[in-house]
C-alpha cells in the first residue's frame, strides 16, 4: 500500500506500503539514520516544536514531507500544524475509511438492489463476487491514499509489523485509533448514503440483524452462518488472517524473486479478491477490527441494537481476537520457512532466547533506546 518504508528498519521490506519508490523519506529515516537537516533527502524539516509533538505522540520526529512541497511559508498556520503532526494518523484514517466505505458499499449495493427486476439481467445490481471486487479495489485505493503512514489499515497487519519488521511499537496506539475511528466514520456515511434504501427493503425505521432473512446488519459488519460451531468460527477468520500476513510478506520481500515490487497495490487487490472468493462463506473474512468493530460499533448507534454484539453466539470477539493471533502466525511462518533478512525468528533460538534470557534482552533493549535517543529515531 507511494513510499512508505517504515515497517522495515533494516531490509525495507514493508506490509501494507505502496510500491512507489520516491527520494528518502521520514520513514526511511526511521529505518535507521538519523533525520537529513537538508531538503536533499526528500524531507521538509519540520519546526523544532512540530518534532517535539511528533515524538511525544509515538512519530518520527520529521513529518514525510515532499521536498517539492515547500511547506515553510505556511507552517505557522494552526491547520498547517495539526496537519504536520499527524500527518500519518490522518493517512491512516482516511485509508481505512476508504476501504471500508468502497468494500461495505459493495455489501449494500448487492444486498440492498437483490429484489430489483429491473436490474441489468433482472436480478439485482451485483452478485457475490462484486462484494469481492468491492474489498479488493477498497484496500488497493486504501494504500495509495495512506502511502506516507504505511498504509498498514489493519491493526492486526500495524501488530505484526511491530513484531517483525522493527515498526516501533509507539507508533502502534495512534495508528489503532485512526484506524478504528476510520472504519467507524465510514460506516456512517455509507449508513447516511443508503438509509433509504435499507428503509425500503427492511421497512422504515425496521433495522435486525442476522439471520433473520431481511436483516441489513451485514452491511457494516461480519455475521457467521448458523451452522458454524465456534471453534469453526475462529478456525476460519484465523486461517485467512494467516494467508492475509504471509502473502504480504511475501510480497514485499525484496529478496524474493516473486515479490510485488512496484505491482504491490494490484497484488494486494487479488489477495483481497482471493480471500473474499475462496474464504468469505463462513464468516465474511473481516480479517480486520477496523474493518469490523468500527462499523459494527456505528450500526449499534444506528438502531440494529444490541444483538450485534449477542448474534452468533457473541460472535464479535471472534473479528478482534483472530487477526491477530493469525496474522502473527502467518509472519511467524513466512520468517521460519522462506525470509532471510532481519527479524525477531532469525536470531537465536528463534527469538525464544528473549524469553528464556530476559537480562540480556533488557540490556540489548536498553542500548537500542540509547541508539534511538542519540540518532533521533522514534
């Protein structure tokens, strides 16, 4: 998901960052060297008090900025500043707000225009496939918005990347919370875009939740079918979470031959596409809390009450505990089996030797943030 190399602090290998290649930016900085003073790196250099914020809140202290963007003569300007300082978490909001918006759009596009005759072949405007190509052409737009942050727009995808690709961890509270607060905002707009619409096919004012056969609650959310044990619930959403974490590594490994490269962004559609075609049955793959509580949270204020907490079996924990867990597998096993760079798996003992010698760990930790501090890396 433009240049955006700061999953990687050693191999440049990114997750959810967009193959585009540009001059030095802030996240290569992050990537071990310390911030240019000059703007032949590719970097505008942010005001003394603007680093200062950045660095407090989990950034790099130099915001991405073009060297072709002479931000300067504005910079005092108070939205200039907001805008400098968060100038990731915004990416990331409106990342993950277009993902969500073009992907559950898909969702109330076929659901909603199902009883249309008529429709181009009477049947409808969309079958379930368009829900694919939805999700897909989201998450491919998604990145090219939020190249500067990462793009990561998943925070099991922001997790992994912290415990495998050296994203410092303090980036991870406020990328979550744009995130979340991306997937939640979107769903409120396609909610005021389609209100009537869901008016006319449930009944006005009537708002259920599945499986009661005209429920439009899966517009915003994942629902399991019926016949799903919970143990197949989780099973599902953590075995697409597994091949979500392991096909993005692959694809943004530079040592592989396969590897994305620039085609990054289209690969990402069809591994989207893929994962809606092949696993979206069970469970709809959420794959993504953003994806799922943030919405899910909007349609409880909507009015769809609190059975989109109680249905299938309080199914919701299941889209926020499984991405996770899958997601690390799936980078557990990409590292174990086929990468070769720098990575928590390829040192002793497989990263075990953390756990079973903590001093050591701690004195390794404790240099490292003395390194941080004197190269002014975040």
């Amino acid at each position: 998901m433009p240049t955006t190399d700061e999953i990687t602090q050693h191999d440049h290998m990114h997750a959810w960052s967009s193959a585009i290649n540009k001059p030095q930016t802030a996240q290569e900085v992050d990537a071990g060297a310390p911030p240019e003073k000059s703007t032949s790196s590719g970097l505008q250099k942010t005001s003394s008090g603007l680093e200062t914020t950045r660095q407090r809140l989990g950034l790099h202290p130099t915001a991405p900025i073009s060297e072709d963007h002479d931000v300067a003569p504005h910079q005092d300007l108070l939205w200039s500043r907001v805008r400098l300082t968060l100038r990731e978490p915004f990416a990331e909001f409106w990342g993950t707000f277009i993902l969500v918006l073009f992907g559950n759009a898909s969702v109330a596009q076929v659901l909603l225009s199902q009883r249309l005759e008529t429709a181009p072949g009477a049947n409808g405007f969309g079958e379930y496939q368009s829900i694919s190509w939805g999700w897909g052409l989201g998450v491919m737009l998604g990145v090219y918005v939020a190249g500067d942050s990462g793009a990561y727009l998943n925070p099991a995808i922001t997790f992994s990347s912290c415990l495998y690709r050296g994203l410092p961890w303090r980036r991870f509270p406020l990328y979550f919370i744009a995130q979340m607060l991306g997937g939640f905002v979107a769903a409120g707009v396609l909610y005021a875009n389609y209100v009537t619409a869901i008016d006319d096919f449930e009944g006005y004012g009537i708002r259920t939740v599945p499986p009661i056969p005209t429920a439009t609650a899966g517009i915003f959310c994942t629902y399991p079918q019926t016949f799903l044990t919970k143990s197949s619930q989780f099973f599902s959403e953590f075995i697409a979470s597994t091949l979500l974490m392991f096909v993005i590594f692959a694809l943004k490994d530079d040592s592989n031959n396969g590897g994305g490269g620039n085609w990054f962004p289209l690969g990402l559609f069809f591994l989207i596409f893929g994962l809606g075609a092949c696993f979206g049955y069970e469970t709809g793959y959420a794959i993504n809390m953003a994806r799922d509580t943030g919405p899910r949270l909007m349609s409880y204020f909507l009015g769809y009450g609190s059975e989109v907490w109680s249905a299938g079996d309080y199914y919701f924990w299941v889209p926020i505990v499984a991405p996770f867990l899958g997601c690390a597998f799936g980078g557990f096993l990409y590292d174990v089996f086929i990468f070769t760079g720098k990575s928590p798996v390829n040192t002793p003992w497989m990263g075990l030797k953390r756990v079973a010698k903590p001093n050591e760990a701690w004195k390794a930790h404790k240099a490292h943030e003395r390194r941080v501090k004197e190269e002014g890396i975040v």
